[in-house]
C-alpha cells in the first residue's frame, strides 16, 4: 500500500497547480481532473463546478445509507515555487530525504489530500466505510477562495447534508504533539499604485520640488501603524475586536511557544511582538498590518540618482473575530484618500478577503476527534488558534451551520509557502492512520 500512495503523491506533486498564475492553468485543469479520475476509481460520484477560466470545484461523494456524513475538504492549488535558487530539490518532484517528503505542495495541501485518499480507500478495500463521505477541494485557496462560496452555494443540495466538516489543512505544535484549532484570523489584500508624473526625475534638478513616491509611502505606513507598538493607528480599526478572556488565554498557554523556539524555528535575528508578555499570542488573538512587497525606483548594480515616477505597494490586514472585511476595506479606502496628496494620482485595488473562523471546541465531534488523536500520538491534544487565513473554514460554518474541526500533521519546519516545502514522513502516515479511524469511528 506505502508504493501506491507514494506513487500517486508523486504524480500529485509533478502537476505544478499554482493558481496564481495565469499560465499554468492547464495544470490546474490537470491536477483537477488527476483526483476526478481517482475518485471515480474508487465508486465516487464526481461533479467538476467552475466558471470560465477559473479553477474547479471538485465535488466527490459516496453515499451508503442513512448514515452520518463527513465533508472533507482539502485544496489542489499550490505557490509558486520561487525562489527557485534557494531550493535544495526540484520543486516539483517528490523527493523521500532525511525522513521528510520534498517538493511544493507536500505540506500544504497535497499530502493532506493524498491521506484523506487513502486512508478512505482502505476502508473501503476493508469493507469498513461506515459513513456517508463528501470531499470539497478547491483550486484557488492560495488566490483567495474567490469563487469557494459561489462553488458551495450551487452544491447545497449535497453540502447541506454533511453533519460535520474536517478541514486539513494546518498542522502540529511540534512533532507528535495532536492539535486542533479554532480560530483563523481574516485577511484583506490590497495593492496601492501612486504616481507624482510621467517620468522619472534627475535627483539633482527635482530634488525639493519633486514628491518622492518611495519615500512618501514610509511616511504613509508611519501614519497607519506604530512599528513601536504594532499598533494600527486608522480610526475605528478595532471598534469590532473580540475580546479575548483570561480562560482562553490559559488555555492558548498550553500551546505557546518560547522566544528562543520562535526565533529557531523563524530565523529571525529579534522580536518586536504586539504581546511582551506572551510573545506567541501576538499572531493568534491581534490584528496586523504588513507590507507584503514594494516597487518603486532603481535597484540595480551601482547607481542612479532619479526620483522615481511612481511606486507600488502590496499590503495586507489580518483580522480578528468579529471584524468584517467590508468594514475593514471602507476604513481603508477613506485613509488612503485623506492622506493622499492633491495632484498625485492613485489606485487601490482589494486583490483579496475573507472573515475570520472562530468555533466553540465544546461538542461531540471535536471530542471524539480529539480521543482518537490521543490514541494515535500518545500525547494530549492541544487547542490553538492560527495567525492564517483560510477562507473556506468560515464560509462552510456560516452558510451550512455545521461542526468544522481544523487540524493535519504537518510540523512547524514544513517551509510552506517557502523553498523546501516538506512533509514529515513519520506524521504523514500517522496521520492517514488517524484519519481512517476518524472517518470509521466518528
């Protein structure tokens, strides 16, 4: 059975399904119809639900009777594997070195998938598949969900009837060590594009006449946040902010981390945490505010004195519970006006959002999947809150009204989103072994 799964992982990983660019979308079409064809093999019913020229929805279900029904559900879609210098294999080739799975999407979300796969397929093969099963995997989790909700909306019939989703798609504190989570943070994405003219300047004949883009932008991020404090300083931003109280704060104790673990596991060379007191909650219970990339000017070899014509920023908020996106783009939008300067020309795109998840832990699913996870790692289940997004997780709680539980099996050094994205090779079959007892036993 490790040769079949490890065959068909492989074949995953070769499909390089990254949504953000345009020109691979025939491998997202590839990797779609790659897992239709698998779970058609194995007696699911398969809807494929897409608009033009965006990525599937694949929609797999097996129904043996009046029983309970479990959603799954999972994304086929991947980053881009850039840099691809810093990448000790190829990217998108699965790699088995030093105990851990290689190659972009081992982690996040292929190797979820391939173990949701199989560990069905082993009970079906054993003749154990005592519920009704409904598999939801999306192609553009890594551009935002942004057809998800309408995809679900058109497959309510089927959805409607899942008494409980499990979302795989996070993973452990450390190795061995079972968690689920209950809250993701929100996202809103924008892109500012400013330009003071038509072209860029002589630094000598312009300089004090002439608004320098670049350097208007630091001014501007100085204006909306505190980099002392991490405090967002636009008015109303945390009007809507869910307080967090002393008894989820001890209890995220249990799952924090130690200045020293965070700096090895980052990196990073210093802190400047949001919480001085517990460094670890400051990306779980607080909104953010980062800049995710800026252009403008020359950064060539050696060098050239212009003032540049126009520079472009991306930037993102992170969200807490109960802050709403839409209110969040609106606080936003008039900031941006306020302090824009009369003559400079503008544009903010909103490239992205969703709300935040937020769910109670005290229900029977949650209980039972945390004695079954128990029971496998030896190891108390630990509850925990994520600083990422995942926007799916909140639009199945809020239009179906159903039970969501967060957890998977990938470690903390996994490099998601990074060069040398891996899977642990020892929590990835513990993991299907775990799933296969949750979805025979829950």
């Amino acid at each position: 059975m490790k040769n079949e799964v490890i065959k068909f992982f492989s074949q995953f990983i070769s499909i390089p399904s990254v949504s953000t660019q345009k020109d691979r979308f025939n491998d997202i079409l590839k990797a779609a119809h790659f897992l239709k064809d698998k779970f058609l093999s194995l007696g699911f019913k398969v809807k494929l639900i897409q608009d033009k020229n965006c990525p599937p929805l694949i929609l797999a279900f097996k129904f043996i009777g009046n029983q309970k029904t479990i959603g799954i559900y999972g994304h086929y879609d991947v980053q881009p594997e850039d840099p691809l210098k810093e990448w000790k294999t190829e990217p998108f080739k699965l790699i088995l070195k030093n105990g851990k799975f290689y190659g972009r999407g081992s982690a996040d979300n292929k190797g979820h998938i391939v173990q949701n796969i199989f560990a069905l397929e082993e009970l079906i093969k054993e003749n154990k598949l005592k519920n009704n099963i409904v598999f939801v995997i999306e192609g553009e989790e890594e551009s935002a969900s942004s057809n998800f909700e309408k995809y679900v909306l058109k497959a309510k019939d089927i959805l409607s009837k899942i008494d409980v989703f499990y979302l795989t798609d996070v993973g452990m504190r450390k190795k061995n060590m079972p968690t689920i989570y209950y809250a993701l943070r929100g996202i809103v994405y924008f892109e500012l594009k400013i330009k003071i003219g038509e072209y860029d300047l002589h630094s000598g004949s312009y300089g004090n006449l002439a608004l320098n883009p670049a350097q208007f932008l630091g001014d501007l991020f100085s204006k909306m946040k505190d980099l002392k404090t991490g405090k967002i300083l636009i008015s109303g931003f945390y009007d809507d902010v869910r307080k967090i109280d002393n008894k989820e704060k001890r209890l995220l104790k249990l799952a924090s981390q130690k200045v020293k673990d965070i700096l090895k596991e980052s990196k990073l060379y210093f802190l400047c945490s949001v919480d001085k007191k517990n460094p670890s909650f400051s990306t779980k219970i607080y909104p953010s505010l980062d800049v995710n990339g800026i252009s403008s000017g020359y950064v060539g070899e050696g060098a050239k004195t212009i003032i540049p014509k126009e520079a472009i920023v991306k930037f993102s908020f992170r969200l807490i519970e109960y802050q709403k996106p839409e209110k969040i783009i609106k606080l936003v939008q008039n900031f941006i006006k306020k302090n824009i300067p009369q003559g400079m020309k503008y544009e903010l795109k909103i490239l992205g959002a969703s709300s935040p998840f937020y769910t109670p832990i005290n229900n029977e699913y949650t209980m039972k999947t945390k004695a079954i996870l128990e029971t496998i790692f030896k190891n108390k289940v630990i509850f925990d809150r994520v600083g990422g997004s995942i926007p799916a997780a909140e639009i199945l709680q809020r239009v179906f009204k159903k039970t969501i539980i967060l957890t998977g099996f990938m470690l903390p050094d996994c490099n998601i989103h990074a060069p040398n994205e891996n899977f642990d090779e020892e929590m990835f079959w513990k993991g299907l072994k775990t799933l296969k007892l949750i979805y025979s036993s829950i």
